[in-house]
C-alpha cells in the first residue's frame, strides 16, 4: 500500500511542476516569490492529503473487500478438496487399492506367464515335429505349411485305383475338419495372446489412474472382455463343428457297410450265373 501511495505522490508532484513550468507566471517581486512557492507548497500538500483521503476512503475498502473475498473463496475451494479427497476419492483408500491391485499383479503374474510359454512339445520324429511346431507357433500366417506339414505326418488321399470311392470320401472330410480345427486352434492362440497383452495393460494402467476415470478403463476391460468371448464362442463353433464332422464319419461307416454289402450281393450273383 505504501508503494501505491508514494507513486501517486510523486505522479501528482511531477504533474504541478510540468503545469508551473508550461503555464506563464506572473512576475513578482522578493515578497511575491515567497508568497509564490507557499502556494505551490500548500497545493501539493492539498493535492497529497487528498490522495491519501481517496485512497483510505475509496481504494482501501475496496482492496480489504477483494482481499476478504479472496479469503472466502480460498475456504470454500479448501472444503471442496477436502470433500473430494476424504469423501468421493478418499486419497488413503485408494493408495490401498493400488497397493492390493499391485500385489496381485505381482503375485499371479509370474505364475502365469510360466504357465504361457511353457514348452509342451513332445514328437520326436521329423515330420511329426514339423507339425507340432507350425501348430504351436501362434502365428495365423503360415496356415499353408499347416496343410503341408499335416499331409506329410498323416498322408495324402489315397488315389481312386488305391481305394473305394466312399473311403476316399471319408478320409477327405476327416483330414478336411482336422486341419480346419487346427487353423481354429493357431488363430485362437494368436487372439488369447492379444487378450492377455490387453489385460495387462489393463492391470499396469489401474496402478496410476487418475480418480474419476476407472470408468474409461472398466470400458477397456469390457471390450477385451468381449472379444475374448468371441474368441470363445468361436472355438466352441469349431469343436460343435467337429462333432459334427464325427456323427457324419460314424453314419458314413454304416453307410459304407451298407454298400460294400449291396456290392458283394451283386457279386455273387453275377459269379453264380
């Protein structure tokens, strides 16, 4: 406040010596030279104290009002953190929280992670081992050398002279929904790897979410979660598809007897003429 008061005085002193020096002056003699610098002095002096009387007067309420309402804005604003803080997001209990999610991801996550990349690779002869890698490696993009690796391990279809045409049928559908099962199953392998990578990301991202946003991360874990469940779904169509493959090999084979039976009937026939 002293400063603003000493600016004013000194504005309002330079202002009365720029008017004195512009303004033409009467002449005066001894006399009216002192009479002169009294009157100047005694306008200053006017000038200061009525400074200071607007300043007490006018400017200091206002400033006291300011600072008063600054005050009570810092407590209202002081109650609202303290609100937030101990009753929304109480700070202590979700410190807790973040401790408890941080043990479990500790404590389950190396368990896990083993039980990933455990090896449970067990064929020992080259083309058998072939497979079991290509089936293995989770990668959805070498789904021919799948095709190849499995004709080399189980065989080709025989060819029409080397085998009944409804054999030939038979062994083409079962190897047909074996390798379809087995492309299921690297795709699906690739997809658990995704889901897995999203849950711990998921995991990493609750230790430092900022209160009032687990609701954008809660979405996040209902998205992975619904596409594990679509990974899900369809390997369930995949196995109710194999099932099905298998009903049709067991009716086939009675199928097949059935002919084999109208053949051999005709057979004799034909030798008995």
């Amino acid at each position: 406040m002293s400063v603003i008061v000493t600016k004013a005085l000194v504005l309002t002193l330079v202002s009365i010596l720029v008017i004195g020096m512009v303004v033409p002056q009467p002449a005066f003699a001894q006399g009216g030279l002192l009479s002169g610098i009294t009157g100047i002095l005694n306008g200053l002096n006017s000038a200061a104290a009525a400074l200071q009387n607007f300043i007490n007067n006018v400017m200091r309420p206002i400033l006291e009002s300011m600072r008063t309402a600054s005050s009570a804005i810092q407590n209202i604003l002081g109650a609202l953190r303290n609100f937030f803080e101990q009753i929304v997001w109480p700070v202590a209990e979700i410190n807790r929280i973040r401790g408890l999610v941080q043990q479990l991801i500790s404590q389950f996550t190396g368990i896990l992670n083993s039980l990933y990349t455990l090896n449970v690779s067990s064929a020992q002869l080259p083309n058998p081992r072939q497979l079991e890698t290509i089936i293995r490696n989770k990668n959805p993009g070498d789904l021919a050398a799948l095709r190849s690796a499995f004709v080399q391990t189980y065989g080709a279809v025989p060819a029409a002279t080397e085998a009944h045409p409804e054999e030939r049928n038979l062994i083409d559908v079962d190897d047909a929904m074996a390798i379809d099962h087995l492309m299921m199953l690297k795709m699906a392998d690739a997809g658990a790897d995704q889901t897995v990578a999203a849950a711990g990301a998921i995991a990493s991202h609750g230790l430092v979410v900022a209160p009032g946003t687990a609701a954008y991360s809660t979405a996040a874990a209902h998205i992975a979660t619904l596409q594990s469940n679509a990974h899900i779904q369809k390997m369930i169509a995949s196995a109710l598809r194999q099932e099905a493959a298998r009903l049709g090999h067991a009716t086939m084979a009675s199928k097949r007897n059935a002919t084999f039976t109208r053949e051999s009937r005709t057979k004799a026939t034909e030798l008995s003429r």
